[in-house]
C-alpha cells in the first residue's frame, strides 16, 4: 500500500518532468510494540511563575512559597489530564522554579533525591524518609492522586567530598539539573541527571554520563532526555542505539528560526530517529519560548503560541501506539531516473559545480553558501565546500514573487554550542534581496512540491518542514545507500518557510 502511495505521489507530483522515483522496498515507520494497546499522553506548556530577583538567595520556606505556586497549576493540569484518560503527563524544564540563578541563590530550592535504583521510595506514603523533600512529596501525591505517571523537571543536590579524592565542587555539593518520574501510585521510579547544560550557572554537568529508562505497563520503555540532550550522541543517540524509540523531553526551549523552532526539531527528531517524543515548553515571550507536543513517525500533535497570543498554558494530549523494536528491513530506498538535462545537475557532488549566482549569508551564526530560486520551479544544487544538496521543485501558484533560496553549509556550529553539522535548507528569504536570505522568517505565502537531497556522512540526519503560522508538515524521508538523503513533500497546507535535512555529524564533534 506504502509502494502504491509513493509511486502515485511522486509521479502526480511531477508529471511530465524529468523525476520518477520507484519504492524499491517495502516502507514503514517502525513496528508497534505487540499486545499492547493505544495509551493516551499528555503534555503540559507552562507558563512558569518566576522568582523576580532570582539570583538573591532565599530561605528554604521563601522558595517553597514559590515553587507552591508553580505546583498548585501542575495539580490543576493533572487533573485535567486524567479526565481526558491520559496516563502519562509531562512537566517542562525550569517549570518549578524558573531561570538564571547562581549557585548560591538556588540552593534553597534543591532537594537530595535518591537514587530509584538503589532503593525503594514513595514519598507520598513515607513523607518522613528524606527532610525536606516537599517538591518531591508534592509530584507524588499528584501521580497517586490521579493515577498518572508524571514527569517533571526539578533542581536536585547530592553532597559530596573533596577528601574522598573524586571530583567535588569547591562547596561540598553537586548541582544537577533534574528530571524525576513518578509511577500511577507514587513511587519513584526514574531520575536522570541532565548532561547537556546550556549556560546554566547554578547546574554541574554528572562527571558520568547516564542513559536512564523506566518502564510503563501500557507503552513499554521511555528515555529521559532534557532540552539541549536532544542534539548530541550522549545521551540521547546512545539510547536510541540500544533500541529505546520513545523518549520524554522536558525543555525550555528558545525558538531559533530557520532551523530550529522548537516544534520543528521536536517533530524532526522524532522523525529522523524513527521514535515517540513527549516533548513539554516553557512558555514565555520575553525568553521567546513556546512549543510542546507529541510526535511519532506518523503523526504530530502540538501547540506553538503566536506572537500576541495570551500568554498562557496549554495542556496537549493524544493518543498513540506504543512502539517496538524496529525491523530488520530497511526504509523506503528510491531510484531517480534521468533524463536530459537532468543528469549534469543531479550530478554535482563538489565544490566546483557552484553557480555563478551561489552567494554566502549567515544563517544561524553559520555561513551557508545559497542560491537563488529564480523561476516557479525546476532544479538546481548548491555546495559548501565538498558537502552538496539539490532540489527539484515546482511551486503551486505561477505568480512566484517571494524570494527562496537553497542553501548548505558542513562545519563546526560554533555560536550557543559547539556541534559539527551538515545541512540542506530550502528557505524563505526575509526580503526582497540575497542579503535577507538564512534571517527569521514568520510568514508565506508560497506552496510548492519538491524533493530536497544531500549526501551525508552521517546517518543521523533530522527532516523538517515548516509552514506559515508555525504550521508542521509530514513529509516523506529516503536513506539510499552511501548517505544519500532524500525528502519530499507535495500538497502544503500554507506557505513554505523551511524544508530542512539537519544533519548531525556527531563523529565530528570537539570531546
């Protein structure tokens, strides 16, 4: 049925030009786990109450106070879940006590929180075990209260000593950025140290790196990943490797157009690492935050806020199959077929086959090489340096008056984070000239069909494709053989604002 579908797509898609593509095999998004049922998820866009003067240390009853007021909405939120018959809620990065402390000024809302694999505890039913643990007390009592599993993000503390001769902080005490799972009746069952900090001052990063899973009786598996995880082998990589395909992502995630808008890699990642993501924003405008959902190789259900929209929460669920060890057989390959005039462009593969109109714009801190589209459709390839991408496309309304351009860069990402990347980009341009082309886009009007390829060395490679009004399209994503990646779309339901291959080259990074 898949085979049928693609040859109809691709062959309505062009017509009499010059591109067929043929499924050579059988194509799936990965088998569901068997004998068991949908399950129902939910995830929770916080709009966090925020500590006004939060690098002033506090008493330990001041940050209760503060982080009541945050936990009072999740109760709220959770409730509201359960009547909707989720069985698994996810609280976002920073939600309880929000951003920019030091070191000194958040420790008063640390908590210690014990190792779940090394005993048993519900701190809903044994209140007493550990002092001061009212965060943790509360997130329990709201799982057995509503019979949910619940995630959440928390700040934790774990006293060490510089005698022992390991590593330990000046002060006695590790810091860690914290994600905590409770089980439908209160117990711990998971906690994961975040390994990826992203400017956070007050956090250490574990000096072991950890890949943590629980297990649920109505999906199988879950990693824990947080925020800036999600771009880097360790520890997310690792465990999509050792099989886990359904990840929980709490993230207080800051929007950057073209390329990563947080419901744009979420929905990137799920697709281009074949997996389930429950991912739960911060929703703030200052900080340019907004954007959760859950996403499977098949489906997207989110919320991204708009620029002038209330300022608000909003509680996102759905329902999904529980994925299962992925096949043996591989992916959907395509065979292109060429004809005149068409062999010269798909061939190039090198730096010397760049046009005389190619041109350099940042985009994103980096310098992409790009090239104009200048007709309503056809095809055309663009390099940087030996890493090559094409397109061939045809836009929809012959009045092509918005400016698009092809672009690719492979390189150290250098800017926020250091990561090695090799990406294809088909973009919007914010103006009317080259200049304005790898700058914030919002808005379009333009639909086109296209098929955008590079060849990677990588197989770690992320699609996306990004409509007006933050709009998610589902395209179709290829791996041929020798890294050969090929997406395709047709039949957009707005304007084009990115269609990306994001391409990690994790092998590459600085360690």
């Amino acid at each position: 049925m898949m085979q049928a579908l693609v040859e109809s797509l691709f062959l309505g898609f062009w017509g009499k030009t010059s591109l067929v593509i043929v499924a050579l095999s059988s194509w799936t998004c990965g088998s569901h786990a068997h004998g068991l049922p949908s399950y129902v998820a939910a995830v929770y866009e916080h709009r966090v109450t925020l500590n006004p003067e939060p690098r002033v240390p506090l008493s330990r009853s001041a940050a209760l106070r503060h982080l009541r007021q945050n936990l009072q909405v999740y109760s709220k939120q959770a409730s509201r879940a359960a009547l909707q018959g989720a069985q698994i809620l996810v609280f976002p990065e920073d939600g309880l006590q929000g951003f920019n402390f030091t070191r000194s000024s958040i420790a008063a809302y640390l908590e210690v929180v014990p190792d779940p694999q090394q005993e048993s505890w519900n701190p809903c039913e044994d209140p007493q075990r550990h002092p001061n643990t009212e965060v943790q007390q509360w997130l329990s009592c709201i799982a057995r209260t509503h019979g949910l599993y619940v995630v959440a993000n928390m700040g934790s503390v774990q006293p060490c000593s510089r005698d022992s001769g390991s590593p330990c902080p000046p002060d006695g005490r590790w810091h860690f950025n914290t994600n905590v799972v409770y089980r439908s009746d209160g117990l711990l069952v998971a906690r994961y140290h975040k390994q990826n900090l992203y400017f956070e001052e007050a956090f250490d990063t574990p000096q072991h790196m950890e890949l943590v899973t629980f297990d649920t009786p109505f999906a199988g598996k879950f990693g824990l990943i947080t925020c800036f995880d999600i771009l880097f082998q360790q520890p997310t990589v690792s465990m999509v490797e050792k099989g886990v395909r359904q990840f929980i992502f709490p993230t207080a995630w800051m929007n950057q157009l073209p390329l990563l808008d947080a419901i744009q890699f979420q929905q990137a990642f799920s697709l281009g690492a074949n997996v389930t993501l429950l991912a739960a924003n911060i929703r703030s405008d200052e900080l340019i935050m907004t954007g959760s959902g859950i996403y499977s190789p098949s489906s997207a259900v989110y919320h991204h806020a708009q620029r002038g929209d209330p300022e608000e929460g909003q509680l996102v669920v759905a329902t999904l199959r529980p994925l299962g060890p992925l096949p043996d057989a591989p992916a959907l390959q395509v065979v292109l077929h060429k004809e005149q005039g068409y062999t010269e462009v798909r061939g190039c593969r090198s730096a010397g086959c760049k046009g005389p109109l190619s041109f350099t714009s940042s985009m994103m801190h980096d310098p992409f090489t790009f090239v104009l589209l200048n007709r309503p459709g056809g095809q055309l390839s663009v390099c940087n340096g030996s890493f090559c991408c094409w397109l061939q496309y045809q836009c929809m309304d012959s009045n092509f008056t918005e400016v698009y351009a092809l672009g690719a860069f492979a390189g150290m990402h250098t800017v926020n984070g250091h990561y090695s990347l090799q990406v294809c980009a088909l973009v919007k341009c914010a103006g009317g000239d080259a200049r304005s082309c790898g700058q914030e886009v919002l808005e379009a009007q333009t639909k086109m069909d296209f098929v955008l390829e590079g060849t990677f060395n990588t197989k770690h490679v992320y699609p996306s494709v990004l409509s007006s009004h933050y709009t998610l399209e589902q395209p179709l994503l290829h791996t041929m053989a020798h890294g050969t990646v090929t997406m395709a779309h047709s039949h957009m339901r707005a304007g084009l604002i990115t269609a990306a291959l994001y391409g990690r080259t994790y092998h590459l990074d600085l360690h």
